[in-house]
C-alpha cells in the first residue's frame, strides 16, 4: 500500500462526522434568505432569491436583476425596496442597497476555505413557492477563476433560487446559488463569497436598467475550461475531452481539475499508465479527490493489484459513500 493511502486511511478515522443542522439555525437563516421581485422595462416581473449580507444590503445575482425597472425583496410578507445596486457582471454577483430593512446579516466565510466532500446545503426561493427550499449536498469541485473559486456541489436547486445561498454546516454563507449545466445529470455551481465581500464597501449605483453577460453566458467557445468539459465528460465523448483537457493543463499547469479530467479520459481509452500518472498528480494535489479515487482502484484491480484496489475502496468508504459502493460493484464484490 502506498504511504498516500496509509497516510489517507488514517486521515480517514480520525475524521470528525458532520453534525446535522439544527431547527433553529435554519429558522434563522431562512429568515435572511428572501425572495426578490424584480419589475422589468418591458412591463413584466421575474423572481429570485437574495441573502442580507450587511446591514441594508442584500445579495444576489446580476442575471436576476438585469433589465430592471425596480427591485423589492420580500420579508414577513412585507415588501422592501432597494434603492441602488452594485453589480459585478462578469461573476454574476449584485448587492441591493436597501433602506429600513430590519434583519441582521448572515456570516460569510470564503469558498476557498471549502473542501473535497464538504457537507453544504442550500436555501432559495424556487419559482412562486411560498416558503424558502432547503437541498443537501457535498462539494465535488472548486475551480479556480481570478482570485477565487467557482464551487461545484451536489446540493440541487431549481429556477428561482438563484441568488439564494450556500451554506456551510456552522451555517456560514460559502456561494451564492446561479447556474446549472443542462441536462438531467446537471453539475451545479455557486459564485465566490469573495466576490460577494468585495461589493460590500463599494458604493451603490442607480436600479439596473441594462444588463452585461457574465462568463457564463457567454459564446462556448469563450467558456472557462471546468465549463468545456461538462458536455464530453457527461456524453462520454472520451476525444473531445482529452482535447480541451490537454489544453486545460497547458494553459493552467497547477489546475487539480484540468488533470483530472485528462486522466479520466485517458482511462476511459485505455492509456492505463497515463492514466495511473496523472491521477497519482491529482490526489497528491488535493487528496479528498473521490473520483480520482475511483478510477485508481479501478486500474489497480485491473492490474491484478486488489490490495492496492481494496485501499483505494477504504479510502472511498470515508469520502464518498456511493461512489465507494460503486467501485466494489465494478471490482465484482458486490453484486
């Protein structure tokens, strides 16, 4: 057994399991999770969610608030108006300025503090229900952008909740919900509370009357990697895939993901040892990287070394449950 897995299954026991959220901490945090009414220019209305951040500021998506012609949130059935807005179109990130609004803010920590497996759950307001929506989860990516991470988690979320939050198990807000990729197998992403702090102390400009494209909606081809790889990585397109991947590690050596996803699809053309190399790089960069995990004790046992397979099982077991479950039904011992 390698000293990384020896080292890891240690790691592993010791390892503290995440307490479950208490009523009273959700209670408090859905009561600073709001619905926003958003009036347009052209005579219609959209909805989203917002977090009070700061004393009078809410924060939300840009996407929700573009085009608008007045901004309210809603808290206790009473309706607030927001005043100004500071937007940062490119991360999708605005802040309301508000007046009289009565609630305390959230506390915030940084998503680059996140890590591999985290416990995380979400809180918004889905499309016209009348009650905020809580969804559970684990962190499966953090890809780097500017001086911040976009966060990939499990926890889903539907139209409508963009703009509410990401919380921690302490109940600390770490992303801001925003975009999925289509699809039913859908990855789903959440903006830096770094971006989110940076806005606090900046001053408010007038209520949004026109809008700019985030990085997200832009042409694919202007698309940051960890977004390229989505379509080929789900649709097993194993060529398209090694392609951006190759570029990805070009451009961004020191990018956890961008090896990953070149070992993956290595793998899965049967470059083994390629494969076996660049998979070692990923977990000794970021040693809570499940799949990466998965795909080890998938070589090793086709490499006839089961007690190597077995470790990276043990591994697995502390990390991710299912995907634990789902290499031992690869490696034939369980059904």
């Amino acid at each position: 057994m390698s000293k990384l897995l020896t080292g890891l299954l240690m790691w592993c026991l010791s390892a503290p399991l995440m307490a479950e959220t208490s009523p009273e901490l959700m209670q408090a945090l859905n009561s600073r999770v709001l619905r926003i009414q958003v009036g347009l220019i052209n005579g219609q209305y959209g909805l989203g969610s917002g977090v009070v951040v700061a004393e009078n500021q809410v924060v939300t998506n840009c996407h929700v608030v573009a085009n608008a012609s007045s901004i309210s949130v809603i808290s206790g059935g009473a309706a607030y108006h927001a005043v100004g807005v500071k937007p940062d179109w490119k991360h999708d990130v605005c802040m309301l300025q508000m007046e009289d609004l009565p609630l305390t803010p959230v506390a915030m920590k940084s998503s680059s503090e996140l890590r591999y497996e985290q416990s995380v759950f979400t809180i918004g307001y889905p499309s016209f229900v009348p009650a905020p929506v809580s969804t559970q989860g684990v962190v499966k990516g953090l890809f780097t952008m500017d001086d911040s991470v976009i966060v990939r988690a499990t926890s889903s979320f539907r139209q409508g909740a963009s703009g509410g939050g990401l919380f921690d198990e302490s109940g600390a807000l770490v992303g801001l919900i925003t975009l999925k990729s289509p699809g039913k197998d859908a990855y789903y992403y959440y903006m830096s509370i770094d971006w989110v702090q940076a806005l606090i102390s900046k001053p408010a400009g007038p209520i949004v009357v026109k809008s700019e494209l985030p990085f997200w909606g832009k042409p694919a081809a202007q698309w940051p990697y960890f977004m390229k790889v989505v379509y080929p990585y789900l649709h097993k397109d194993w060529k398209g895939l090694k392609t951006v991947a190759q570029e990805w590690t070009s451009q961004e050596p020191g990018n956890t993901e961008a090896w990953f996803y070149l070992a993956a699809a290595e793998y899965e053309t049967k470059d083994l040892n390629m494969a076996e190399q660049h998979l070692h790089r990923v977990v000794s960069m970021n040693d809570q990287h499940a799949q990466a995990f998965y795909y080890l004790g998938m070589i090793a046992e086709s490499n006839g070394q089961h007690r190597e397979a077995m470790a990276n099982v043990d591994v697995l077991s502390h990390l991710d449950v299912d995907k634990a479950e789902e290499l031992k039904v690869a490696m034939k011992i369980l059904p």
